[in-house]
C-alpha cells in the first residue's frame, strides 16, 4: 500500500520507494519524512518551486548528494526492492544502475564516441582494450536510442562539445545507456534548451518511457503536464501530492497545490 500522499502500487512495480526521508544540510532540514512510491516503467515529474527540495530528493536517490560532507541522511530509500542507504552498498554501484542527468549538458573533453563508451569502459567487469567490434557496437544502439546517430555518425571522432546544446543533451543520456541504469533522473534537463530543442529532448524522454524509469524535475508546468504519467508537488521540503498528472493539473486534492498549479506562488 502507498502513502497517504501516493497512489497504492504493488512493491514488485516500484522503481522507488521512500519512507520517513529526511536530509539536511549542516543544520538546514530540506527534507521531512517524505514517503513515496514511484512506479517503473513511467514518467513521474517532481514540480515545486525553488528550493522545495524537489532536487535534493532527485540527487538523494543517485545519492550525489553526499559529496558534501555536510549532508545527513534518515529513512530509506528503496529502489527495486533494495535501499541504497545500506552501509553494504556500494556508492558506484547506485551511480551506475541510477543515472543522471543536468541541468546544463556535461559532455566529457572527448570524442562522441569516447563520451558513450566512457563509462562503459569504466564499470565493465572486464578491464582491458574494449574490441572494436563491441565498441562500435554500443555506439551505435546507444546513440539510435537517443535518434542521434542519423546526426553523428559521420563524425564520431569529432570533439562532443561541437555539437549543438540538443545534440549534448541527448549525447549525456545516450552516455548511461551502455550501463543498463534501472533509472534516468533528469534535473530540469531542457532548461537550457530553446523551445525546438525542449520539444526534441521530451520526445526523447517519453520515447525511452516503458524501458526505463524516469523521474524529471522540472518548473515548466506545461513540461510536467505533457511529459509525464503521474506528478508530485512538493512544498517546503513535504510532498504535498502525488497523483495521475492530468487528475493533479485538472482536479487537485490539494489547495497548496492548486495554488501553485494556477501561478500564485512560485
């Protein structure tokens, strides 16, 4: 059964599941027992305004937040089945099977065919010289994945930062694929994107829905609202609601939430 504040799922079609999360940063609480239930498979958008710890909620489940010394953590976080905070847990091993991506895209100082097997190179079970055939390999479903490789796959030796800030994007997620993530989380990944390049980028996303899960901040309520399958709003560090996303848009439980939704605040 979810929480009062989630949708009931069953444990076996959860991607994550919280409960009584909170963090702080040195004496700062930003966030309060959250409890969610986040279903595989489908699109859920955190929305909120600045500083409601949408972000830090996001980074706390690839656990990117801990590279701040000053960050404390209470409560669980599962994903698929397994909470991450456990002391047996190995920090690469959530990094590589939770991927993320940012606000602004990060290629590496690379080839673009260096930035999709980077990774790859750096996790796999078996050092030494990646054969070129399963190189070549990985290159390519990866970047077809993101419908970048039509775009590329002339000049794959060509510097990444030579790419427009769309193609970048897509190149940082086609970059986790090789992996295998259980989870794509996106912090407001088209913020630096014009409206042509958002539009491309939520194609992408919603392409990728079903084969993987993807959790999305984002302030763009329309983003949210064509972009996802279920939505949470969250207020001052709280979830505040956590339902289907075209029943919060048209019908919230929530006053806070209707508030937000309509621009009063925010």
């Amino acid at each position: 059964m979810g929480s009062a504040n989630t949708p009931l799922a069953t444990a076996t079609s959860l991607a994550i599941m919280t409960r009584d999360l909170n963090l702080w940063y040195g004496d700062f609480q930003a966030l309060f027992d959250v409890d969610l239930d986040i279903k595989s498979g489908i699109i859920t958008a955190l929305i909120g305004p600045s500083g409601c710890g949408k972000s830090t909620l996001l980074r706390s489940v690839n656990r990117i937040t801990e590279r701040l010394g000053y960050v404390r953590t209470g409560g669980s976080i599962h994903v698929h089945g397994k909470n991450i905070l456990d002391p047996d847990v190995e920090l690469l091993q959530v990094r590589r099977q939770n991927g993320m991506v940012f606000q602004r895209p990060n290629p590496l100082p690379l080839s673009i065919r260096d930035n999709v097997t980077f990774g790859y190179r750096l996790h796999r079970e078996e050092r030494g010289r990646l054969a070129r055939a399963e190189r070549d390999r990985i290159v390519e479903e990866s970047l077809t994945k993101v419908l970048l490789w039509d775009a590329v796959k002339d000049k794959l030796d060509q510097p990444a930062i030579e790419l427009s800030l769309e193609e970048q994007q897509k190149l940082c997620i086609a970059r986790l694929l090789p992996m295998r993530p259980q989870l794509l989380l996106m912090d407001e990944p088209c913020s630096a994107l014009d409206p042509q390049a958002t539009s491309a980028i939520e194609e992408l996303i919603w392409d990728l829905r079903g084969e993987y899960t993807v959790v999305l901040v984002t302030h763009n309520m329309a983003q949210a609202r064509r972009a996802s399958d279920e939505c949470i709003f969250m207020l001052m560090g709280r979830v505040i609601e956590h339902s289907d996303t075209g029943r919060m848009f048209v019908t919230p439980t929530h006053t806070e939430t209707a508030d937000y939704i309509e621009g009063r605040y925010g």
